[in-house]
C-alpha cells in the first residue's frame, strides 16, 4: 500500500508547488515516471481441450486456480472478482490463475472487457466449444458453472468446487480461498 501511496503524494505535491506560482514548469517525463503505470495488458486466446492441458502443464510446480466461468452466468459474473483477488494475493507464494470462458469464441470482444474491467491480467482461455454439450464433455465438467478447480503443485487436481442444485449447500468464495491457502503452505 505504501508504493501506491508515495507516487499520489508526489503528485500532490507537484501540484501544490506548481500552484504556489512556482515558475518552473514540471517537466512530462518527470510526471510520468512517479504516475502509477497502466495496468498491464489483459489477453484472451480461443483454446480446445489440448491447449487447456497445455496451459495446465507450462505452470506444473506452481498452485493452480482454473475457474470456469460466463458472461451470462450471474455467479460467475458475481464470483469473478474474488479469483482476481486470489491471484492477487498469492501471486508471489506461488499461485496461478487460469480463466476458462464458456462464452462463444464470437463473444471475445465482449469476454476481453469483461477481464479488463476485472483487472485479469493472468492465463485467459475462451472455449472453442462455447458453452454448450461439446464444452462440458471436452473440459469434464458437472454441467453448471461457475466451476472451480484447484491443482497441487505436481498438477494432481485436490478440489472441485462445482454448482450442484442437490445439495443443501454450495460453495462460496471463502471455500475457494482456504483450498488455495492450504495448497499453498
């Protein structure tokens, strides 16, 4: 919090002199180097089932987050900003985060906002299936999403956290956190 706190001061600063009637001007790059920078980029790539497996096996030795998701579903639309959050935060201990989207690959504009808005600057894969029987079959999921898939780090899947409208009581973010915390100790 402190880096993010010195440059805004620096900032203010600047101003206050600068409307003192200071004659000096503040030079552009001096301004622009004590500015946060943007946030990096965020990508989506259209992925089948081989790439999915790729993804998984580039980042074997780290925790891996994989949570399956849509723009017209509300949980995942409502849950999302807790996996960016996770990434976040256990980033540095050694997690990783990949986004599946069961949107359809017509839909990437859409899909690219949507993390962009949400600040997902981690592995981002929409389903050349879309969302429909061949996607569910292709990743092995439980028909409903959002679904959640944490990774040791020998790539070994520990928990599935799936939609399941039989069961008295589903999962909720808090449930993901501490599967991702033990994983990590």
């Amino acid at each position: 919090m402190d880096c993010l706190i010195r440059p805004r001061l620096i900032v203010v600063l600047i101003a206050a002199v600068a409307s003192a009637g200071c004659d000096r001007r503040v030079d552009e790059t001096v301004q622009k180097s004590v500015l946060p920078s943007d946030p990096p980029a965020v990508s989506v790539r259209v992925a089948n089932i081989a790439e999915y497996r790729a993804t998984l096996a580039k980042h074997r030795g780290k925790v891996i987050l994989v949570d399956f998701w849509a723009t017209w579903c509300p949980s995942c639309v409502e849950q999302f900003p807790h996996t960016v959050e996770l990434h976040l935060k256990y980033a540095a201990r050694g997690l990783v985060v990949v986004s599946v989207s069961l949107d359809e690959p017509d839909a990437e504009p859409q899909v690219r906002e949507f993390l962009r808005r949400n600040g997902a600057t981690f592995d981002n894969l929409l389903s050349e299936y879309g969302g429909g029987v061949k996607a569910i079959e292709a990743f092995g999921l439980s028909g409903a999403v959002p679904c959640y898939r944490v990774y040791d780090r020998s790539g070994e899947l520990r928990h599935e956290f799936a939609v399941d409208p039989r069961a008295p009581r589903q999962f909720g973010p808090a449930d993901i956190g501490a599967a991702v915390a033990e994983l990590l100790e």
